[in-house]
C-alpha cells in the first residue's frame, strides 16, 4: 500500500477577493451539502452582487488553477485536493468547540484512571463528536530518559537489569547472556553505561548505542563490549513497532465518497495492518505541530480519499505521540481543526497531572 511520500502543492495562487470569496463559499456549501455546487447556490450563499455569469466566469477561472473540477455528471463544481488545501491554509474560519463539547471531553478524561482507558476514552469521544474516526498514538516509549541502569548476575547466564526512567520508573528486566559475568564485570559495565547514556532518552540512546557497536567494535576492550552487549539486549524491546487507539472506524461508511467497496477494503486493511498509519503518525510526531494531510497528500493509496487532522500531545514540553481525526476530504475542517487541537493540549495537561 505505501507509495512514495508527495510534497505538499507549495505554488503560489494570487486570487482576487472576489475569486477567495466565491472558493471559501463553494467548500463550505460542498462540505454541509455534499452536492456538486452551482451559480445559482453561489449567487444566495455568497452575499456578493454578482450575475451568475459573472460565477461562472470566476468558477471557470479556479478550474482552470486546479482548484476546483467539475464532475462529468453535473454542471456544478467541486473543490480538489488544491482547493481544499487552498482552503485550509489561507481561508478557514475556525469555529472553537462547544462547551458541551469541552465539558465532555473533560468529563470523559477526568474518570479514566489507566492510561489505556484514557486513551481509549479520547478517540472514542473524538469519533462520536465529529462522527468520524478517532486516533489517538499511544505514548512512544522511546521518548523517556534513562536515568540510570545496573546489573545483578543470576544463574545460568542470566543478568538483571535495573532501570530507573525519568526519575520515577523502575523496570527489571531479565537477559540472558552469551556467557557468565561477575558482579565485579557488570558494575564497570553499568557505570561506562550510565556515563555514556545517563540523562538521555531512549531513543536516543538506542540511535547512539547502534553507532557505537557500528564504530567501536574492533577498538573496544572486554568492558566496553560487555557494557555494548548488555545495553543492546536491554534496549531491544524498546525497536518495537508503536501502536495507536482507533475508534468510530465504521462511522467512515457512512460517507457516500468512502463508501465503495474496494475503497473500504483498503481502508480497513490499512487500519488492521497499522505500519502505514503508524508511519505518517510518526512523521506527525516529529513535526511537533499540528499537520492537515489532504487525499494524496498522505502519501497512502488507501488514504487518498481522506483527510488526517493531528496535532501533538506533550508532557513537560516533550512530544510523547500526536491524536487526531480521520475522515473523508469532505469534512467541516473549521471544526474538526480546533477540536483536534483542544483535545491534544487537554490530554497533555490530564498526563502531567498523572505526572
């Protein structure tokens, strides 16, 4: 399904108020109808004292810049992936969400005591809101620091592990080595360890790690290479892939430019298998801001019909994973766009209070 990542249309258009009036009014009018939109619909909802050939003229002109086309089976027009973006960038009037919808979400994050049922909880009230899907990423493990590590031989070739995250984590693990350490052997391990490593995140020291093995193998002496050996077993587990909460998935069929079967399929077969989506979470995530991906502006097939809205959710400033909304290109951005944003920064604050 993955294809190779497109850039964002970065073409200047120069419009004339007129022409930013007409495309701002035929998105909003496509968006809450889901009908190709004519002059006429133009002419009422615009406010402008225009002739509808004078629409017409207009409406010809933004075709002709790609913003806008005009399927085979009506005279009306609908925005592209150009328009919307168009849209999005330069002409949205954001709408701040409801107090029954900031109350809820509050409500919803208040009573949650796990992690797991608070995220759950977030894209759960992300769907039903927007009647879309809701995602939220779960908190990627490679974003915490390592405070410091010691190792307790044990029997048959096996080694403790002790680590201290941020400060108030504490996780044993247990490996099993290629031969028997002392304690004498494993104490100068750890202490090399904890002077390359300590105080920086584990994806760092992950990244650091795999240079040094890379680098350092034919120059280093038996305690480095029991420090590496030990470190590389340790941090193993923190490579695997990440995952997200997905909710409200089958709101999507609901949507009639969704609702082929094929489209479905893929779709579907996007969220079962999880890379793909993982992957443009991921790259949202190290964007740190909030990111609007527009059709096949994803880089997905399977997504080429939707629009991802995210944004980041932090914890004392770090970026621990992104949440946002999945729909078809058809959605009421000026919505959906704050709400995505709202929601993150209010469970950035409910994980610092957990904090």
């Amino acid at each position: 399904m993955a294809t190779k990542r497109k850039k964002r249309p970065n073409r200047r258009v120069d419009l004339s108020d007129r022409a930013r009036s007409l495309l701002k009014t035929l998105v909003e009018h496509y968006v809450r109808e889901g009908q190709p939109v004519g002059s006429k619909a133009l002419a009422r909802d615009s406010g402008l004292d225009l002739s509808a050939a004078t629409i017409r003229n207009v409406l010809c002109d933004l075709e002709s810049l790609g913003l806008l086309s005009s399927p085979h089976t009506s005279a009306g027009r609908v925005p592209t992936v150009q328009g919307y973006r168009l849209f999005v960038d330069n002409l949205v009037s954001v709408t701040p969400p409801s107090i029954v919808e900031l109350e809820r979400l509050k409500s919803e994050m208040g009573r949650r005591e796990s992690i797991d049922d608070l995220l759950e909880s977030v894209s759960g009230v992300l769907s039903e809101v927007t009647r879309m899907a809701g995602v939220v990423m779960v908190p990627r493990r490679d974003y915490r620091s390592l405070r410091r590590i010691e190792f307790l031989p044990l029997a048959d070739k096996r080694v403790l592990a002790i680590l201290v995250i941020n400060e108030q984590e504490v996780q044993n693990r247990v490996i099993h080595a290629a031969r028997e350490y002392s304690a004498d052997q494993l104490q100068e391990a750890a202490n090399y360890l904890n002077t390359l490593f300590g105080g920086k995140d584990l994806q760092q020291v992950r990244a650091a790690l795999v240079q040094e093995m890379v680098q350092t193998k034919e120059r280093m002496n038996d305690m480095m290479q029991t420090a590496i050996e030990m470190a590389d077993k340790v941090f193993e587990r923190d490579t695997a892939e990440g995952d997200y909460v997905l909710a409200g998935q089958t709101n999507l069929m609901n949507f009639a430019e969704l609702s082929n079967l094929d489209k479905l399929r893929q779709l579907f077969e996007a969220f079962n298998q999880k890379r793909d989506i993982l992957h443009l979470l991921d790259e949202c995530c190290a964007a740190r801001s909030m990111q609007v991906f527009i059709g096949e502006e994803s880089g997905y097939h399977a997504l080429g019909d939707c629009s991802v809205i995210t944004s980041p959710y932090k914890v004392d400033g770090q970026v621990l994973g992104v949440l946002g909304v999945i729909g078809p290109t058809r959605m009421a951005y000026e919505r959906v766009i704050p709400l995505v944003d709202v929601t993150a920064k209010m469970l950035g604050m409910v994980l610092n209070q957990r904090d």
